[in-house]
C-alpha cells in the first residue's frame, strides 16, 4: 500500500500550522512550524505571503490539511467524503464525524498513542480489542457503546506500563470515556463537530469536491 515516507515535519510547514503528527515533539521548541515557519523547498521563504491563493487553492489546501491530520490516503479520503454525501445532514460535518470514528483515531483520543500515526502503528501491531474481540484495522469506525481496550497479552509490554501511568487524570472529549485501571475506553455518543477541536473550514473541502 503505497503510503508517505519523507519528514512528517514537512507536511506542517506546508499547510502553515502544526499537524501534530509527531506527538509531544510538536509541543517542544523542536517542533519544525517554531524552527522555520514558512513552506518547505528551495524557494520556501520567498514564497511566503507574496503570491494570492485562488479560492481552488484554499480548496485543496484545507482538504490536504485534513488528509493529512487523519493520515489518509486521496483514494480513502475520497470515499469517506462520498460516504458522507450520501448521509443526512451537513456533507462536510459528516465528513469530519466519520473520520474522527476511526479506530486508530479513538486510540489516540484516549492517549493511548502520542499521535495518530503511533496509533495507527499499535493497532495494525494488534495491541487493541473491540468489544472483546481483535481488532487490527485502523479504518474500523467505532459506534456508541463499544469498548476499546488494550489486549491482555499487550499489558505486559513496558510501553503500555509507562502509558498506564500517564492515563491518570487525562482529560478525553465527552463522547468517550477513559478507565485507565483497565487500560479501556468505551464510546459514549458519535462526536459533534463541537467535539472535534481542529482549525478547519469543512465547507472548503464540500467545495473542492464539488466543482
């Protein structure tokens, strides 16, 4: 499966706002957008705030930014729009909705994982279970009353033992709830788009796929 493979910091300098696709690195001084905050490339710093973005640019620029947060792939990001389309409600809501379900996305929303791409990693790896039973695909959207939990044989690993101590106290979104005694979590109710606290104008990408 074709997937990206150069510097992940690259992707936020481009969209101009941190990803947060390198977990508590992009808190730090390290982070790439605090070190250099104009696009990557040669001609990076020239090119900032000298040229007008057409309103296809603003378009496929919040589209990438949102691809790229959720770590999907353009094939994949289109069907869950076209998914999207075909449900009730707001297109680009929906849109948002569907791919905050997602499993690995679940993992990282109760900390189980820094980031999405860790998450991602650890639930291909086959440390997690869904209602009791395996479940290592990263693209399972969850539903109100499932129970997400690390697998028993996984406990033993150092790192779930450090990440059970960092558990404690964590504050989630209100449609999960966290049990970090049991190293669970249980989905409460889908997310709204007031759950999902990410700097994005959903109607954009509605128009990107439109024209």
């Amino acid at each position: 499966m074709a997937r990206y493979t150069d510097a992940v910091c690259k992707l936020c300098r481009r969209e101009g706002m941190k990803l947060f696709l390198k977990g508590e690195r992009c808190l730090s001084p390290k982070c790439a957008i605090e070190r250099r905050p104009y696009p990557p490339g040669e001609h990076g710093q020239r090119r900032t705030g000298r040229r007008k973005v057409s309103d296809y640019g603003m378009q496929l620029r919040e589209k990438q930014k949102v691809r790229r947060m959720y770590g999907v792939l353009e094939r994949q990001f289109r069907r869950y729009f076209q998914e999207a389309s075909r449900r009730k409600g707001r297109t680009g809501e929906t849109l948002l909705i569907l791919l905050e379900r997602r499993l690995d996305n679940v993992v990282y929303r109760l900390g189980f994982a820094d980031s999405r791409a860790q998450a991602r990693q650890l639930v291909r790896h086959g440390h997690f279970e869904v209602n009791g039973t395996k479940t290592d695909i990263p693209s399972y959207l969850v539903k109100p009353g499932d129970v997400i939990r690390v697998r028993e044989r996984s406990r033993s690993r150092t790192y779930f033992k450090e990440r059970a101590q960092l558990l404690e106290g964590r504050a989630v979104p209100e449609w999960l709830q966290l049990r970090p005694a049991e190293m669970s979590g249980t989905v409460l109710a889908e997310p709204s788009r007031q759950d999902i606290q990410i700097p994005v104008n959903e109607q954009l990408i509605v128009e990107y796929y439109s024209r």
